[in-house]
C-alpha cells in the first residue's frame, strides 16, 4: 500500500489535516490506535479561534459549526467578588471566538472524511514511523493481528502529548521546554443551562473556577484542584457546592445543577519540542506543544499547525517546491511560542499558587485591577483570546 502523507492520529490535528491536503488533491491515510467512539469520547476544548472558523471552512467541515456554535463578543473576569467584562469584539476591531466543543469539531471532521471515501484505520496497534529521515519513509502497524506497511513521502506525527512519533526521534536531535503547574482542573459536563450568556473565569482566594458552555442547555465548568486530588474524591453535589463558594451572588442565584455526564481531573503543563520536522516527518498538534487550557489554545494550535503543514505540502506537490516544509517549524514555533506565553500568563495570573506569599497575591489582584481599568491592558488580553493572525 501506498500513500502521499500518511497521517498518525485521528483527534483534530490529524482529522484536519486530513481534509486539508484531500481538497489540496494530495492523498492521505490517517492510522490511529483508538475507536471512532473512543476518540469522540474524550470531552476537551470548547472555544474556537477565527482562524480555526477559516480551516474548518477550507476542509468542509464547518456546516454544522455555524449553524449550532455560539459566537461570543467577550468573556468575563471575576475577582473580589465582582465581574468585569472584557469587550473582545470591541477591543479587536470586531474579532469574535465561537463557541462550539471539540468533540463536535472532531465529529464534523470525521463526517467529511467519510464523505470523501477517505482511509481511516482505526485500532491500528503498534504504529511506527520508519525510514523518515530518508526519502522513502515507511509506516508499519498491526491490524485484527496481521502487520502491514505503508510506504509515503511524509508522514505527519499529529498522535498527541503522549504518541509514538516524537517519540521516535532520537534524543539528541530533539529540545523540549517544559513547565509543570502545582494544580489541575477538575472538569464536569452537564446538561444544565450555562450560569451566564458569556464564559466567567474567576480568581478566587478558594482557586480558579472557569463557567464554560457547549450550548444553551449544556454546560462545562472547571475548578483548580491540588494535584494530589483525585476524581473519586468529588461527587457531583461537592463540586456544585464548591462551585457556589467560587462565583458572585449574581451567578450563584443563576446556577442550575444537574447530573454530570462526564466528569474528569487534567493536569496542567506548557510544553514545547523543537524543531517540529524531522526529515520527511513533521509534528503538529500536541505531538509538538502543550498549553494549559486557561488561555483556550491547545485545539487552536492543532489546526494552526496543520494550517501550515497543509499549505507546505501543496506547495511541495504542486509547484514542486520544498521552501514551505523548509519553513514549516520555524513558522509554526513562532505562533507556539506567543500562545504558550499567553497561555503561562493567563494561568499565572488566575490561580492560586500553593507556594506563592502574600505578595505574589496582591500583584496579582493588582494586575486583574490595571486589566480591567487600562484600554491597553485588556486590548492585549483581548488580541491573544481571539488568537494573532496566522504568520
Ligand atoms: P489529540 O491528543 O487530541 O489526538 C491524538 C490522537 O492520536 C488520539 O486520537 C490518539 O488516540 C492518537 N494516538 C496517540 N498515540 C498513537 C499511536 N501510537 N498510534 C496511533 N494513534 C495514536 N484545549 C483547549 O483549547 N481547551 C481545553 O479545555 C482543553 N482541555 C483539555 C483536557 C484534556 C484532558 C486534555 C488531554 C487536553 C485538553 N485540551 C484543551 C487540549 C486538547 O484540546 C488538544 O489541544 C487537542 O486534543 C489537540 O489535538 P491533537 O493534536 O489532534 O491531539
Ligand atoms: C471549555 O469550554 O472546555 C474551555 C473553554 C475555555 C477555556 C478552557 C476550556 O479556556
């Protein structure tokens, strides 16, 4: 069997990328260890960028999106127990962030790539990238117990934080940066009306709390735990009543409770590897980068990623030239680099460091002060929420 780019993982950046190169004409099979269910089971990111709008309307998979996600103008902070909008649209010249689930996005993407006749081998054990450093990289794999390979010209390692192709790089031709925070979030799922028509994200002497939405009668919402804390430990009831102690009166009296459908515990890091090419094999997603969700990046970098890597390969395939995937990692790490530090400075700024004294405390309540108060201020919180333009 043969294939143009064949693609490991099927979750967003994979899915995405799949899509982008078939309406560029360039072939593709995407191999990824999991079930379609599995995949669409995993509850994650919730707000888009424009720019992930633009790419999801290039593949043909953004009918749905727009019809059913929610476009927001603003987000709320809410400290000293009070809420202060920041004006996103206002602020940015009318840029806006959609609001719609990455389980639906990946949903979407996974109906186009049925209509397109595409391969997807799913349960494919014990994927491995071969050969990518030179001109004829190879993938091998399991499938029902019988091993196949796969010759391509490249491969795009989009299998996630914890794949098989970063690490398959040989150590000392790889850099990671990495920074792990002292907390995680407890998330919960629930078919309950969200508590306001915009997102809340509170700093609060208890911890972060973020009220999040997938629509007008689901809703998402986060509390910072400790690391040691585990999913057992919280029943529905204890997060609710922990919720309450976190949010003003105002979007106390509006909370609805309800049953979780899906409650679970992420750890926070930042993460980056460089470069994000290795011969004829490229990183994208969060194969290469991982952000803390504060800043609501991780799904947008995936497809900014493979935004780049599709263009690169069109340019490889259709006018024969290498400048693009040449310039793929340097272009990429650009955009990385701005959301990670966005993404640290959200999360540095909004929750409750264990270590942190007094003073750490009151610059920080200072800081959500000049935010709130200074046109400058939240113009850049505003300009980095909506997501910087492509390069
Ligand atoms: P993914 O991890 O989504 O997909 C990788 C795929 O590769 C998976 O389907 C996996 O099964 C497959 N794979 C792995 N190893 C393989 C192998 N050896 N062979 C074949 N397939 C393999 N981002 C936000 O913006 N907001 C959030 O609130 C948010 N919450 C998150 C919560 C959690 C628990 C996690 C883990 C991430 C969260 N993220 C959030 C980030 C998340 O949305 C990612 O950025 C997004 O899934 C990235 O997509 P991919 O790069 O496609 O990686
Ligand atoms: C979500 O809805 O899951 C979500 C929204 C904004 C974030 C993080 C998560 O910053």
């Amino acid at each position: 069997m043969r294939t143009q780019v064949a693609i490991i993982g099927a979750g967003p950046a994979g899915l995405l990328l799949g899509q982008l190169l078939y309406e560029a004409g360039i072939d593709n099979i995407i191999f990824e260890q999991r079930s379609p269910d599995y995949v669409l089971g995993r509850i994650r990111a919730g707000v888009l960028e424009q720019v992930t709008v633009d790419l999801l309307a290039q593949a043909k998979a953004d009918k749905r999106m727009l019809a059913e996600g929610l476009p927001h103008d603003g987000i709320e902070l809410l400290f000293g127990g009070k809420r202060h909008r920041i004006d996103l649209h206002e602020l940015t010249g009318g840029k806006r962030v959609m609001v719609y689930g990455q389980t639906e996005v990946t949903r979407d993407l996974m109906e186009a790539r049925k209509r397109a006749g595409l391969l997807t081998v799913y349960e494919a054990q014990n994927v491995t990238p071969l050969e990518f450093g030179s001109e004829r990289p190879r993938v091998r794999y399991e499938k029902d117990g019988q091993q196949h390979e796969i010759s391509c010209d490249f491969i795009a390692g989009c299998d996630g934080f914890h794949g098989v192709c970063r690490a398959s790089i040989p150590a000392d031709s790889i850099r990671n940066y990495e920074k792990v925070y002292p907390f995680g979030w407890l998330g919960i799922l629930a078919d309950v009306p969200p508590v306001s028509h915009e997102l809340i994200y509170a700093h609060t002497e208890r911890g972060f709390a973020l009220c999040s939405q997938r629509s007008a009668t689901r809703s998402r919402y986060y509390l910072q735990v400790p690391l040691t804390d585990k999913v057992e430990n919280w029943s529905d009831e204890a997060f609710w009543d922990e919720l309450r102690l976190r949010l003003d009166p105002e979007a106390r009296a509006n909370l609805v409770t309800g049953a979780s459908l899906e409650k679970s515990i992420a750890p926070l890091r930042s993460f980056v590897s460089e470069p994000m090419r290795f011969g004829r094999m490229f990183l994208a997603g969060d194969a290469a980068h991982i952000v803390p969700p504060t800043g609501a990046k991780g799904l947008n970098l995936a497809a900014s990623d493979v935004g780049y890597l599709s263009r690169a390969f069109a340019e490889f395939y259709q006018q024969r030239s290498s400048e693009g995937i040449d310039r793929y990692s340097e272009v990429s790490l650009r955009r990385v680099w701005k959301a990670e530090r966005f993404s640290w400075w959200m999360t540095s700024l909004m929750h409750r460091f264990p270590d942190s004294g007094d003073f750490d405390r009151k610059v920080q309540e200072a800081e959500l002060d000049y935010l709130v108060h200074s046109r400058a201020g939240a113009t850049s919180l505003a300009e980095n929420y909506v997501g910087l333009p492509l390069n």
